[in-house]
C-alpha cells in the first residue's frame, strides 16, 4: 500500500448519520484530515452520484453497501472494519493483540444492537417504507424493547464495569467507546421512553457517553455543521407508536 | 498473551451449525488441535452448562454470545472476530493489510447475509418460535429470495470474478471461501427452489463451493461425526412455504 499520508475519504449517505456515523466519530476525535465525500456537491465529485460510482467500481475487492473508506489506494468497506483500522492508526485501540480482538468483538455486538434498532422499524424489508410493515414493526419492536435493549445494554455496562469503569476495552478512549456513545444517544433519540427506564440500570453506561462528548474534538464536532442529527431516514428513528416506559 | 500453544476450544451449541459452523471450518481445513466444548458430555465438562459458564465468566472482557473461542489466556467471541484471529494464524487469510482487511470486509458481509436469512424465519423476535411469527416470515422471505438473496450472491460472483475467479480474496483458501462455501451449502438447504434459480446466475461461486468441498482436510471433516447437519433449529431452516422458485 502507499499513499498512506493521504487524506481520508469517507463515503456514505448525505443525509442520515447511520452506520456512517461510526467511522466518523473516529475520524473527528483522531482529528484526522477528511473528506465526508457524498456531502460535497455533485458539481464537485460529491452526491449519492459519488457513492454508486466507487460501489460500481471495479479496481479491486467491492465493496456491498456503505459506509466505505479510501485511503490512497486502500478502498474497504463495512462500517466495523474502517472503525478498527482507523482506530488502530490514531490510537484510539488497544496496542495489544488481546485488547484489540476484544475492541473489534465489541464493535461487532454494537453492530448487532444497531442493526436490530434498525429492524425493529424494517422487520420485513428495507426496501418497503415503514408504513408498509408497521403492524411486523410494533411486535418486533415490543419484543426488543423488553428485551433485547436491556441485554444489550446491561452486557455493556458489565463488560465497563469488568474493565474498571472508565473504558470499554484497554485503558484509553478507543473506537468503541465512541460507538457506544452514539448508539446510546440514537437509543434515547428513538424510544425516549423505555431508554430513560432501561438506563436507570446503566449508570455507568450514562457516564460513559456524558464523558465521549466532553472530549474536545468530539465537542467541537458536536457543535459543528458536520454533525448530522437522527431523523426517520436513518437506523435510529423515533416512532411514539413503538416506544413505551 | 501466553500459550499459543494451547488447545483451541471453541464453544457453541451442541445441536447446530449456525454461526458456530464458521470458525469450525476455519479449524477443519488448518488442521488445528481443538475441542469442541459442548459437544462433550457434561460429565466431561462440556453440554450447554459449559457454554452458560463462560458467558457468565468474568475474567476478562465477557462475550455477548457463542460463538467463542478460547485460546490458553485468550477468550473472544464473534464469529468474524474468530475466523480472523485463526485465519491469520493458520494461512488461511492474506498475509498483506490491504488482503486481511478485504478478507474482513467480505466476512462481515458474509454474517449479514446469515443475519438475514436467519431473519427470515424470525423476523419478530428470537425467543419466539417461528409458528409464532409466520405472517411475517413469509413477508420476509418473499423479500429475501426476491432481491437479497440475488444481490449477495452477486455481488460475491463479482468480487470473485474481479480476483480471478479461483479465491474471493487473495490468491490462496482463506476463511472467506470456507464461509461463502458454508452459506452456498446452507442457502441451498433452506430455499432450494430459489437457490437453484438464482445460483444459475452465480457459476463461479458454485465451482468455489465445490472446490472448498474437495480440499482433503474438509473432505474428511465433511464424512466425520463432527460435521452437524442443517436443521430447523439453526440459521438456514427448511420450510417449503418460505421458498419459491
């Protein structure tokens, strides 16, 4: 590989910050140089125009949806795997073999939460609209409210708790960390009412998120236009009719 | 990290080959010295009690589900996470970043065409049996065999005619080609109809499949006992109202 001092080139949907979210919030805290691709004009090479054109591309391993990544010459996709490698290169993962097997397997079962959040409003297909599948939509999404976000959840909090209280994994801020913040902000910004409940159990989760957005640049990208907001396009939405204490 | 020597013992439930059946064949086709815990009897140690124990074992970061895999000191969960870590230790990933980090992309994409044809006869909630959710299931799998299931194996033929044709990454048997050849199998179980029709189209995933068939380490494993077979308790379940041509 070369180029490996070039400027980061993320790729995902202008609109929501969905699984793009994740390796933007490690790409902001690193305070890397990047480019948020798709949110640049189409007159500029950005726009969904951008996305189809490097998922079309064909100069070497494709990639099946976004978010993707490239640096230089590197092109990869899935949202857990550009998290682990820019982690990795800015210090925000473990140094340690066991410490980074550990990040990347929580990474992965935040995957698992964000993609059953997502299927709680798309039980059927992601390809019909939310009105289409609504009466699928309120049982699974009863089921995951009593009970797979308090799993979720409570194996967080014991996995901080197990590693002192501060971290997820390691003895830093890692890629984890902000992922799990934001998966707890898209909780709350979705089912307000059984999240309020469901944390009252996780105080250290709670803690955990206050504390990822105090950190100085992810305070400033908070503030900042970069910062998408959730809305009902995206993995987190709110829908009152499937939320409840 | 200490004894690398050690034994691997990977953990998962007794009667399925699920997302257990990844890291498994990672296993079989390295020849690697492992037990498969819950498969001894519980006198010995093994039966699901084993596999309730290490969830509930706080020695170290805790998994949220099997499968996991300990390794002397070393205990991780997620079955990407495992084909990785033993992949790369038994030559069966590529040995540059740019290849292991492909090879990790195509995993992940791997597991969500699992997630999604597991989904198909849950599309509600694990916990319930699938008499309880089949409304929906049908919806779902009308979805899965009508657009995704063509688009996963698409978008797998295209990255394997763009390296090649003989491996999905790199120029040798990584655990991506034992997965694809595991979801090819398991496809092809749940919904043959469609499998049939749709795999018409996907050539050179099927001579992949039966390639990684023939290697002799799988072979042998394939004959054995240990091989499970599918069944309508795992991830891809037979259930002819679910299937169409």
């Amino acid at each position: 590989m070369t180029a490996m001092t070039a400027t980061y080139e993320l790729f995902y949907w202008p609109g929501i910050p969905g699984r793009g979210e994740f390796p933007r919030l490690v790409l902001e805290a690193a305070g890397a140089d990047y480019v948020d691709v798709a949110r640049r004009p189409e007159s500029e090479g950005g726009g969904i125009p951008a996305l189809v054109a490097l998922l079309e591309d064909t100069g070497q391993t494709p990639g099946f949806a976004v978010p993707m990544l490239r640096h230089g010459e590197l092109v990869i996709s899935q949202s857990a795997n550009l998290c682990r490698y820019l982690g990795e290169r800015h210090g925000l993962a473990p140094e340690d073999e066991a410490g980074r097997l550990h990040a990347m397997q929580l990474q992965l079962t935040v995957n698992d939460l964000a993609d059953e959040a997502h299927d709680t409003h798309h039980p059927i297909a992601s390809a019909l609209y939310y009105e289409e599948q609504q009466d699928a939509a309120r049982d699974r999404a009863a089921h995951f409210r009593e009970a797979r976000m308090p799993k979720y959840l409570g194996y967080f909090e014991r996995v901080l708790e197990q590693n002192g209280g501060a971290h997820l994994v390691g003895d830093a801020v890692s890629y984890v960390d902000l992922s799990v913040f934001q998966v707890m902000r898209g909780l709350a910004y979705a089912f307000p009412e059984r999240f309020a409940t469901v944390s009252r159990e996780t105080p250290g989760l709670l803690e955990l998120a206050d504390r990822v957005e105090a950190l100085p640049k992810i305070a400033a990208y908070l503030a900042s236009e970069r910062r998408l907001d959730f809305n009902e396009m995206g993995v987190f939405r709110r829908y009152p009719e499937l939320d409840g204490a």
